[in-house]
C-alpha cells in the first residue's frame, strides 16, 4: 500500500532516519530529504528523469540520475554536493540531504574489473601471511 501525504503531518526539515532503515531497494542510488511533498518543484528538477517517491510519511526520495551519477564518478559526498547546489538553486534554504550509494557496480563497469579487484585483494591477504 502507497504512503500518501497528509496535509496534517508536519515533517521536521531538520530529520532524517538512518537511511539504512529506510525501505527503499539498497540496489539503488538515491537521494533522500526530509518532507512529504512529492510535488516538489525544485527536488523534481534536481531528480529529473526520475520520479519523487515517499517512505515513512515525511522521506522524499529519488534515484540519482545517469547524469548526476557520471558528473560525480558515484562518490556520495559529490553526489550529495551536486544535489544540494541543486537544491539551493531551486530555492531550497533549510534541508538535511541522505545520500545511498550502491553496492553494486555501477552500469556500463567492466565485469572483469570486479574480478581483478577481488583478485588482487586475494592476493594481497595472501601475501601478507
């Protein structure tokens, strides 16, 4: 069942959760701000393509765009800087921004970059006993 906003739930600008307890899918990368307001003009043009989601009544959160993604090289605290000039371009004053980096590689990585970085930590453990 979809959370929807209530016009009766203040959200505090100044809360977030410990996105780890969030229910949204780890696979993803996302951004996420305190609020409940999925019409967010400012935070649809930061997030553009993707869509505003809501979780836990007052977490507004997007998967980072492909754009946002390559600009930054997947870094949380660059994605994170990226946003939040976004953000503060669209008028925002006041927020606490969460930032969830993928485990995953991200898409287009070469496969046997993951093999050879396992490989090499492989190696490495080995040669230190």
């Amino acid at each position: 069942m979809a959370i929807h906003p209530s016009p009766s739930i203040a959200c505090d600008p100044d809360a977030l959760p410990d996105l780890d307890w969030v229910p949204i899918p780890k696979s993803l990368t996302y951004v996420a701000i305190a609020g409940n307001d999925t019409n967010d003009v400012a935070m649809a043009s930061c997030c553009r393509p993707s869509s505003i989601n809501l979780v836990e009544r007052c977490v507004k959160w997007c998967e980072v765009p492909q754009r946002v993604l390559s600009q930054t090289g997947g870094s949380a605290t660059e994605i994170g800087h990226a946003f939040g000039t976004c953000l503060n371009a669209g008028g925002y004053r006041q927020y606490i921004l969460g930032v969830h980096v993928s485990a995953a590689p991200p898409s287009g990585a070469a496969p046997w970059a993951v093999v050879g970085l396992f490989i090499w930590l492989s190696m490495a453990v080995l040669l230190r006993v």
